[in-house]
C-alpha cells in the first residue's frame, strides 16, 4: 500500500507512517532494479510490478485468463516464423526486437543498464534459463523469466521497464513479453546488443559453409589367404583347445572400457581412449584476427581450432555475424542472413614530448586520437579470410540449419568460457 504523507496528519501519524515506508523499502544494495523512492512503489518484492498486467500472483499461476492471453499471443508470434529465433537490443533506443531469420516479428521497450552500470554491446547468445530466478547478488530480487547471455551476471528477464536506461546492466522486458519470449527463444538462441538499431539481411556468398559430408575412408580389401595343407580334424581341434588354454592363463584382468581423465584432463594411459561424442545442436565457428585462427564449438563446447590467414592483416575486419538459415533444394547449400555489429577502433594514445622553454624543463601530451568507426562490410570480411582445407572440410561435414560464423577483430575475450558459445564484446 502506498501512503500519501503529503495530506496533513497529525504529527504523531505521520512519524508512524514515515517510519513504516522507511521499513518498508528494499535498500539500494538490495534492489537491483535501481528505484528511485520518488518514483513510487513501482515493484513489490516477490510479486510482478503492479504498474503492468499482473499475469501470474504465485507460481501456480492463479490468473488463468491473462496466461492463456499471453500464451496466445506467443503462438501468434510463432505463427509468423520458424526461427532460427534471435533478439537484437538498442541501448540508444531502448528497443528490443525478435527476428525469425531475417524477419522481425515482435517488438518491446526495454531498460538497460544506466551509465554507472551499463549494459555490455557485442553477441551474445542464452547460456541459460531460469524461469523462477532470484538474484545472488541482489538480496533474493526476483527476476523472473530469466535468460542469461553472460556468466558475469547479464540477463534478459522481467522488471520494471520506463523506456529509459534503470537496472544494474541487466535488460529489462516487460511482463507479458518476458513470458512470450521465454516461451520462444532457446538455449544457445542469439542475442545482439548495440548502441544505434541494427537489422540482419540475406547474404549469399561462395564462401560461406555448404553440407559436404567427407567420405568414408576405404577399408583395405582381405588379401587372399596363402593355399597350404589343411591340418586333420584332430590337429585342428587339439590346436584350438591350446589356443583357448594359453588365452586364459595370460589375459590380465581389466576393469570395463571405459574413459578416464586424470587431473589434468588427459585420458588414463592404462584405458584405451574412448571418443567422446559431439553435443547436439548446431555448430558455431568463430574467426579471430587477433587470435589468427578459427574455433569451432558445437553444443557449447569446443570441438577444434586451426591457424588461418587473412589478406591485408593489418586492415580492421569490423565485426560480423552470419547465420545458415535453412538449407536449400540442393541438401547441400544453405539461405544465410548476416548483420555487421558496430564496431570502433583502439583509442590511440597521445604522444609525450619535453622540451627545454627558459631553461625550464616543459612536458606537453598531444591529445589522443579518438577511435574511428570501422566500415568493412560483411562481404569484404568474408572474402578476406583464407581457411585451411583440412578445416574446412570437418566444419563442413558438421553443417546443419542455425550454424553460424563470427568474423571479428576481437580475440577469445573473457566472457567465452565453459558452458557459453563466443561472445564477442564491442564496446
């Protein structure tokens, strides 16, 4: 309940009722949804804001008519496409926007991280899912609808959501969109977030991954057997029966095959090697000019890496993302959509000089030239890396609709780690 202390009151009440919204009100470590006390009781902890369409007042979900609403709209949503499903955010806008390939199909406002504590640009993707979460960091906060894309603590979840920048660096959705997104989106689904509004578009090139299974390695053919003497039935069987005896008495005794891996993470010597099959999902395959090679992951976890080369390393590549969205007729190529992320270079630092003025000793700095904006294209990106052919062929024996490939300046940065596909920030 929200009491008006501007009406006149008695001095004894007012002091009561100051004391109990004083009481009443989440610190400012506890409230990750950074309020303002002038705003108004805009969030009441453990219930949704009671300033936007209450859905759900407990986890049973007691307002059966707005879910069944808002579940309707999702199926609306997913009426209009098949994915692959992906979200791209703009902090300038405070907009997000849901794509099924290249198609936008919802749209929301949002709240983003404020200056002092701002939300991250780059790619992104969802590392994880929790439908009923509290923060760890935030007193318990709840965050319902929860979709994080780093483990630093970056999520898309239900909060309050003014259009303009509120949380701690989380993205902010309204109720009734969190519960439609979640609905949709989905591990591993892809998630943009930059400064100005960017859209994917479809994209062709020869360089881009085709389905080209390699082929099965010939096995040699059984050499014809030397023409000998048959042995007599009493040779053969006397021969057999010592074979079986000397087997016995000289086979160690070994556990059952299996894999195991020491403290450093290599396979057990005395086991004989097991290979460990790939997760499910599409691949993910990365190009760093930085790192000077190309990582493939699938199902979050990395599968190998190969040195490439680039024509003019010295060149800025920007930063791009393209992804396979469906295969074509041929079961061999596939229709992609790409979208170059805005990206800036290095601040260059500012030259120091002395120099000697009236015998006294004087330092001056040039000011330090400010970043330029990259304006590589996609196309010329892709056309300046050159892939090894042993690489290429096992990435292209892994090819599947919803694969994607991250061109960028930008190395294995600090957020891609185990259990996330590459993040690439770009600030």
């Amino acid at each position: 309940m929200h009491h008006d202390l501007s009406r006149p009151v008695t001095a004894i009440a007012a002091g009561i009722g100051a004391a109990l919204l004083i009481a009443a009100t989440p610190t400012a470590s506890a409230n990750p949804f950074g309020f303002q006390s002038s705003a108004g009781p805009f969030y009441q902890y453990g219930q949704p804001q009671t300033t936007q369409r209450t859905a759900f007042r407990s986890r049973g979900g007691e307002n059966r008519k707005e879910e069944a609403k808002d579940h309707g709209a999702a199926d609306d949503i997913l009426a209009k496409g098949n994915g692959p499903w992906s979200v791209f955010v703009s902090i300038d806008k405070q907009h997000l926007t849901l794509y099924s390939g290249d198609k936008p199909v919802a749209h929301t406002k949002v709240s983003t991280g404020t200056a002092s504590h701002p939300t991250p640009t780059g790619v992104f993707s969802i590392i994880q899912r929790n439908r009923w979460h509290r923060s760890n960091l935030y007193g318990n906060a709840p965050m319902w609808f929860m979709q994080r894309i780093t483990w630093s603590g970056v999520a898309m979840h239900q909060g309050h959501v003014t259009g303009q920048p509120a949380s701690h660096g989380c993205i902010r959705l309204p109720e009734a969109f969190a519960r439609q997104l979640w609905g949709i989106t989905k591990m591993g689904s892809r998630v943009i977030v930059t400064r100005p509004e960017i859209a994917p578009s479809a994209f062709s090139s020869p360089k881009l991954f085709v389905f080209k299974r390699a082929p099965e390695p010939k096995q040699p053919e059984p050499a014809e057997p030397a023409i000998s003497t048959l042995p007599s039935a009493d040779e053969t069987v006397k021969s057999a029966y010592n074979t079986l005896e000397s087997t016995a008495q000289n086979a160690p005794s070994k556990p059952a095959l299996r894999l195991v891996t020491t403290d450093a993470g290599n396979p057990d010597p005395g086991l004989a090697a097991v290979t460990r099959p790939l997760k499910p999902g599409p691949i993910a395959v990365f190009i760093s000019r930085k790192e000077g090679k190309i990582f493939v992951r699938k199902g979050f976890e990395p599968v190998f890496d190969a040195p490439v080369t680039f024509e003019q390393p010295d060149q800025p590549l920007g930063t791009h993302v393209y992804t396979a969205l469906d295969m074509n007729s041929d079961n061999s190529s596939f229709r992609w959509m790409a979208v170059t992320v805005p990206t800036t270079t290095a601040p260059e630092k500012g030259q120091r000089t002395t120099r000697v003025v009236k015998g006294r000793l004087v330092k001056t700095e040039t000011p330090a030239a400010a970043p330029a904006q990259i304006h590589t294209t996609a196309a010329d990106a892709l056309n300046r890396v050159n892939i090894p052919q042993d690489a290429l062929d096992r990435i292209q024996d892994l090819m599947s609709a919803g694969a994607s490939l991250i061109i960028s300046d930008k190395g294995l940065g600090r957020e891609t780690g185990k259990g996330t596909d590459f993040i690439v920030l770009t600030p």
